[in-house]
C-alpha cells in the first residue's frame, strides 16, 4: 500500500542485526527505496524508523536483500494512550502557562477598574500609560492566545468559523476600539472613551483555563477504556524447546505455550493443556466469582489467575484477543454519535456565523436607539455576544455522554456496538428472553428415562444418543453426554433427517426410530395417548419430555431439565419493575415452557416457536407499539436479534463479536440486561440534560449580552463574566457526562 | 448613522455569503491517497473530491494539540476514529454512492466534505 502523504511514518523491527555496523548498511538499504526520506536505526531497539511515503513491502524486500529479517511495528494501545496521555499533558501546562500570564495582567486591571481609577481616557499621561497596556495586552494576546487568532483566520480562510473565531473577533474588538481610544480619542464621543485590556487579557486567560480544566475532565471520561488497556500484560512467559522464556506478548505466536503462575495476569487467549486454577474475569465479564478452570477450559487475556500454575495453548493473540476485541468495540462505540446528537450538529454548523451576525444586529440596535454613549454600548454589547456564546457546549454534549456510558457499561460487562444501540435500549418497552440458555443454564441434563414395554434404559438411551451424535441442539447434546456418562457405545445410523423444530429420524439395525417432541409424534401417528398424563407431569415440573418411538410404536419418554439460574428470577424482577414487558420465547412444549415461566415470574410467553419463526414473534410485538429488545443466544436467534430493535446477545466470556447483536453481555446473567438498560437510560438522560444546558445557556446567554434586559433593567453583561460563563460551559458538559462515571446500574 | 447602518448590514451579507453562500472553484477530483492535515482548526484541504465508485484513503495527520481535533468523524457514513498527535491515521472509504459525505470533529468546529462525483459520462 503506497501513500502520498510525505511524513508517513513507518517503524520496521529488524532480526538478525548483531553488530552496530549494520546500522549503516540498513539506513543505507533503505534510503534507496523510492519515497524514503529519511531512515534513522535504533540499535538498542532494533527498530528503524523510516518516513516519507515508501511502500512498505519494498523496505522490507530492501532489508531481506542485504540479509536481514525485518517486520512492521504497529503501535499497541497501551504505546497509543502513553503517547496520547503525555500530549495532552503537555497542552496542559502549556495552557495553564499561557492562563497564568493572561491572568497576571488581566486581574489587577479588572481590580484597578473596580475598586481604584476609571478606565478612561482624557488626559496625555493617561493616553501614554493606556498605551503601555495597550501593548502589554497585544503581548497577552501573542503570547496566550495566538492560537485563537491563528484558528480563526486559518478557518476563515476556509470559509468556516469555529470557537476561535468568536473568541478572536471579542477579543480583538475590545483591543482595537480601546487603542482607537488611546491614539484618536477624539474619534470617538466624550463619555465612550472607555478602553477594555482587561476584558482581551482576562478572557483569554479564563478560556485558556478553561479548555485546560476540560481537558483534564476528558482524561477522566476515557477511564473505563484505560482500565482495559492496562489489562494487558506487557511480558508473556513462553515455553519453547523446553526452555521458559520472558517475551512481549507482540511475540507470542499461535500454538506457543504459555506458563501462568499465581496473580498474574493472563497474556493472550488459550486453551488450558496442563494444571487447573480459578481465574477472576470479573475485569472482562462483570461476573465477580473466580470460574474454576481445568485442562481443555478456554482462558481469555486480561483476567487475572488466582490460585494455580497452568499451561496454556495460545489460540489467539494480538487484535485478535476478546480483549484486543472488547477495546476495539468499545473505542468505536464512544466515539459512534447516536441520533439525539444530530440535531446539535446540525445547530452548531450555522451557529458561529449567525452568532457573528447577532453581534452586528446588537451592536447597530444600540447605536441607533441606546441612551449615550451608545457606541461603547455597542461595542460591549458585540464584544460580549461573541464571547458568551459557546459552540462547543453543544458539540459535546453527545459525545462526552455516550463516552463515559458505552465505558461504565463495557465495566459492567455489557458491550454496546454504537451509541444509536445506546439510545434504543434506553426506549425498550417489551423484552423478549428466549428460554434456553437465556433464562436456564442452557446445559440440559437427562433426568429421567420411562420406558414402555421391555425395554431397558441403557438400550433406549443409545438408540436416542446415536440418532443425535450428529446434532448441535442443546437437548441432544444432553441425551449423547448422558450415554457417554454411562459408557454406552453408540451405533450407526441410516437414513439420518433432522426435521426442524420437532426432532430426528433415522434407522438402526434396521428398525426406524423416530425421536422428538409431542408434535413429530402427532404428524407420524404414534400414539402416545396412555403416556399424556407422564408427560404433562414431566412437563409441570419445567422439565421438557422427548419421545423416542421404535417402528412406530411409542417406546419411551426421557426427560431432560435445563436448570434456571440462579439469578434470572431476581433479574427478570428487575426488568418488570422498570416497567419492561417481558415476554419468554421458547421452542419447548406449552406445558414446559409455562412452567418454567411461573418460575421465573413471566405470566407471557410464547412456545413451540420453530427457529424460524422467532423473527415473527419480534414483528408481532411490533406491532403493538413496542419498542422491542430481544434476548438470545446470538447464533439461532440472528434474524430475531436482528429483526428487535434492540437484539442483546448473551455471551460466554470470550465470543464478544457477536455480529447480529446490538449488544453483547459477556456474562450468562440476565443481570447485564437489567444493567445494560439502567446504563443506557442513564446516558440518555444525561445526554438530554447536557443539551438542554447548552441550548439554554446560548438561548438565554446570547441575547442577554446583547442587551435585552437593559431596558427593562438596566442590566448589561460584562464581556469578562461572559468569557467565564463560556469557559465553564463546556467544562460544565464535560464534568455533567462524568458524574455517569458515579452511576451503579445495580441499584435500578 | 445611516451610513453605519448600511455598513453593518452590508458586513451581515458578507457574511452570509462568504460562510454559506460561496461555492469554491476548486474542483479537482483526486484519486488514490489524499493527505489532510489537521491544524490550528481546520482540515487541509477541507474539500475532497473523488469519483463514485472508486477506493479512496483519506490520510489524516494531526499536529493540533486541542483534543477537539482527536477524532475525526464521518455522520452518514457512520465512521469515528480517534487521530493520533503527529501520526497518519487512514480511513479508506470504497465504492461510495455520488453525493457529499461531509466530515468534523466532535464539535463541530473542524468541518471538511468529502464530494464523491457522478462518472462523467453519466
């Protein structure tokens, strides 16, 4: 990939440069390569850093071709936020710098206009020492605020006007009229030969100190995705041709296999090969019990190994990490604008240019009709309307919000793809759980097996078990671990069909066997007549019963229960009183399926629903007005998820990427869906109030400067209270969106 | 006054027309990469144009310090991504629709458009 950008920057990690003569054999190398600019080696690093625009394959065909093995560096996050954290530092202390001299000026002539001499000019001696200040002022506005100046004519140029654009025309109408006053006073009417320095140098400095408070504020708006940065190790420990050694997790290939000792954390995701632990995914998952692992359980980077020393197998490393993910998805969520923000994008592209305007019409009125001196009035009066108002206010209100929400939800394990998902979830009026998985465990067992006729159970349960060895459904699972338990060996099948939502069939040794529920029984004219009863008593105890017929003839019922979690009755408790319909979606029998909804306290729900039909049922509720969210596993109920206005996906810890879903919990409980509601209707109330702060202070800020209470109450806005208001208003934005931080979703 | 009056509202219309009425008379499309610096409160160029239907990597270098200028966000395209200080950050769009996909930062503040024109011959 070539680019046309000159200052590219490109770092290549060489292997194989043992000597620091090769230094200048490299640079050489590479300096030959078309586009290059520059190339610098870092011996100690081993890394060149090369810029220009040079394609990158040919520097690395440079490097092999004098002998040498090279490899592009990508930047890790946690290098991109050091780097991102030291630059904003030092914006900070440059504002602060340029704050403190703008002040330094700027206080004592506010006091010195208070409370000592008139800010006038009529004699010489005050005309030559206006004219000092005048000039120290001009210093300020160089040294301070020359970024304002700069930003405004570059962006006029462009023929845009942003913040710096009001903040230099204020700043610079004060200025100019006051040295109006100081060289031709007689230009302007006795009683308006008023200067105003200290509005220039104190605006300056307070919206100098104001940016820099912001930017301190935003640091904290980005905690929740620094904590999962910081969740990466930086060394992995690697066992390679029986040695141990100590390498940056950049390093660790696939396949590598890892040692993790006590408290530490774990560098990249595996596959448990040896010992067993407990590891804490609470970073990841928001679940706070340690989960117990042994061989063969998957581990995931970032959670931390509590008790014991295990060998683990790499299965993915670098982007490719759930955590790599997570932080992925998150950064792209807080940056995602929902909808609420675009009216205010939308205001504040016309904002500056009708604020500018304003201005003129205020300073025109007063001329025309205010009382003497009208033309300082109507300086103050301009000067003021440019700088109270405040652009930015609005423009952050979204994004500082959806930052901080999208980061305590991420904590809470509850990952939101954008912020139009954000705004959606906190509508939710209807939720719909499917049961499997959902609700229950989702790990069915084999409870009970009643037999017809002769027949014994082990002989059953392989007939059963054999059909669906070649099935995925979590109820065949269940029949196949439970003959494994019982060490049955399996036989082969013949004519294998799986009819959707209702069972298998097949043939073993010649006889048909047929497997399913109450309605494959039904369409295959099996009588089940005497066996109703057994079955509706399985049933009443949310336990699902299957029926296994043999040439056509009914030959057993095996009951299979999927436990509910421990947590779903409290959760889905949680769901009813924030006044959420809850509807319970299921493809188990009617009987089943109302049993486990009394446990769990849903008096709806809807049963026997084939898969493809879950999407229907979604419509449905639609159409009744309700703004849907839809609950499921991700993977049978995509064009459900998809098809719910919200679809949130119930995930393992480690599968976060789960494409069809809005939002993905990383832990099996349903709490994360109470949370992830609480959350999103906690970000959209603190989203509305941010823009109904900034609409109302420039509403009623704007036509206040201009001097629309004058009349009524002799009332006029200092130009310095304006800079304040303004400095503090986004300050105010920002520090609003970060008391979510403070939020517990639990606690609604 | 009179005078200061027509003055003021000549000043009015030129703003109007400078900020929202003036149409630019660069019209260059460009192909492949297009560098664009973000700066002292602006993109440059803050207009890109580029024929449908072709890739285009719009890279960005930020030099501005202001944390406004960190992430650079393209609303009908739904894309936001967060600029490094002093580092080009890529964004390939491919095989877009004609129209005007305009970009800015957070705020608002830093505007630009993307203009993706109709083949000439349609």
């Amino acid at each position: 990939m070539s680019s046309n950008n000159p200052n590219k920057e490109i770092t290549l990690l060489i292997e194989g440069a043992g000597c620091a003569s090769c230094v200048g054999k490299i640079e050489g190398a590479l300096s030959e390569v078309s586009g290059v600019k520059t190339a610098s080696m870092n011996f100690a690093q081993r890394t060149v850093l090369v810029t220009g625009n040079a394609n990158e394959d040919e520097l690395l065909g440079a490097i092999g071709s004098i002998g040498y093995q090279a490899s592009l560096v990508k930047q890790n996050d946690t290098e991109l936020l050091d780097e991102k954290e030291k630059s904003e530092a030092a914006y900070y202390k440059r504002l602060m710098k340029e704050m403190t001299i703008a002040l330094a000026l700027g206080i004592p002539l506010m006091l010195y206009g208070l409370f000592i001499g008139e800010m006038t000019v009529s004699t010489n001696p005050e005309r030559i020492s206006w004219l000092v200040v005048g000039l120290l002022t001009l210093g300020i506005m160089y040294f301070s605020g020359r970024h304002f100046y700069i930003g405004a004519w570059k962006s006029f140029l462009n023929h845009s006007a942003n913040m710096d654009t009001l903040i230099a025309l204020g700043t610079g109408t004060a200025w100019i009229y006051s040295m109006v006053v100081v060289f031709a006073p007689d230009a302007v009417p006795l009683m308006a030969r008023h200067v105003y320095f200290e509005a220039t140098a104190m605006i300056i400095g307070l919206i100098d100190l104001g940016l820099a408070l912001e930017i301190k504020a935003r640091g904290r708006t980005s905690e929740a995705i620094k904590r999962l940065i910081g969740l990466q190790p930086k060394n992995a420990r690697v066992l390679r041709d029986g040695e141990e050694l100590d390498i940056p997790i950049e390093d660790v290939v696939l396949e590598d296999l890892l040692r993790i000792r006590p408290g530490e954390k774990i560098p990249v995701d595996g596959v448990v090969v040896e010992g067993n632990t407990s590891v804490d995914e609470s970073m990841l998952t928001g679940e706070p019990m340690p989960v117990k692992k042994i061989s063969g359980d998957e581990v995931v980077a970032g959670s931390i190994n509590k008790s014991g020393s295990v060998i683990f197998k790499a299965t993915r490393v670098g982007k490719d990490t759930a955590l790599a993910q997570i932080i992925e998805m998150v950064k792209r969520a807080q940056n995602s604008k929902p909808s609420i923000g675009r009216l205010a994008d939308v205001i504040s592209g016309y904002f500056v240019p009708v604020v500018m305007i304003i201005a003129i019409l205020s300073a025109l009125a007063w001329l025309n009709f205010g009382p003497a001196p009208a033309l300082a009035f109507a300086i103050v009066s301009a000067t003021t309307v440019l700088i109270i108002a405040c652009p930015c206010a609005l423009g952050l209100a979204t994004p500082m919000s959806v930052m901080v929400g999208v980061g305590k939800a991420a904590e809470a394990g509850v990952l939101i793809r954008n912020g139009e998902a954000l705004q959606t979830a906190s509508k939710i009026s209807a939720m719909i759980l499917d049961k499997t998985g959902t609700i229950t465990e989702g790990s069915p067992k084999v409870t009970e097996i009643q037999v017809t006729g002769d027949y014994k159970e082990e002989e059953i349960l392989s007939l059963a078990a054999s059909l669906e060895s070649g099935s995925e459904h979590p109820l065949a699972l269940a029949i196949v671990e439970s003959a494994q338990e019982r060490g049955i060996v399996l036989s082969k099948v013949a004519n294998f069909e799986a009819i959707a939502g209702h069972g298998v069939e097949g043939s073993i040794d010649s006889n048909s066997i047929l497997f399913g529920n109450e309605k494959l029984m039904d369409e295959r004219s099996v009588s089940i007549e005497h066996y109703i009863a057994s079955a509706q008593r399985v049933a009443s105890e949310a336990k699902t019963p299957m029926y296994l017929a043999i040439n056509g003839e009914l030959a057993a019922i095996i009951s299979v229960s999927d436990p509910i979690k421990n947590d779903s009755v409290e959760a889905i408790k949680r769901l009813q009183a924030n006044g959420i319909r809850v509807v319970m979606l299921t493809g188990d029998n009617r009987a089943t399926a109302q049993a486990v909804a009394e446990k769990v306290g849903i008096s709806e729900f809807f049963a026997e629903v084939l898969p493809e039909d879950k999407s229907i049922k979604v419509e449905e509720l639609q159409a009744q007005g309700e703004i849907v969210g839809m609950t499921g596993d991700g993977i049978n109920d995509a064009p459900a998820l998809a098809q719910a206005n919200v679809g949130f996906a119930i995930g393992t810890g480690t599968d976060v990427a789960i494409e069809s879903a809005d939002i993905t919990l990383m832990r099996g409980s349903l709490h994360g869906l109470a949370d992830a509601i609480a959350i999103s209707k906690a970000t959209l109330r603190n989203i509305k109030q941010n823009l109904f702060g900034a609409f109302i202070y420039n509403v009623a800020g704007v036509p206040f400067a201009a001097g629309v209470l004058y009349p009524f109450f002799g009332l006029l806005l200092s130009p310095v209270i304006a800079g304040a208001a303004m400095a503090f208003s986004s300050l105010t934005v920002v520090s609003n969106a970060n008391r979510l931080r403070l939020f517990k979703a639990s606690d609604h | 006054m009179l005078v200061i009056n027509i003055l003021g509202f000549a000043l009015i219309s030129l703003i109007v027309w400078w900020f929202w009425l003036y149409k630019p008379r660069n019209r260059m499309v460009v192909k492949g990469t297009v560098p664009i610096t973000v700066n002292n409160g602006v993109y440059t160029p803050a207009q890109v144009r580029v024929m449908a239907g072709e890739k285009v990597t719009l890279s960005f270098l930020r030099k501005d310090n202001s944390p406004c200028s960190s992430i650079v966000q393209f609303n009908n395209l739904e894309i936001s991504e967060e600029l490094p200080l002093n580092k080009t950050k890529d964004i390939s769009l491919e095989s877009l629709e004609p129209g005007t996909y305009p970009f800015s930062c957070q705020m608002q503040m830093y505007r630009g458009e993307l203009i993706v024109e109709g083949k000439a011959d349609e």
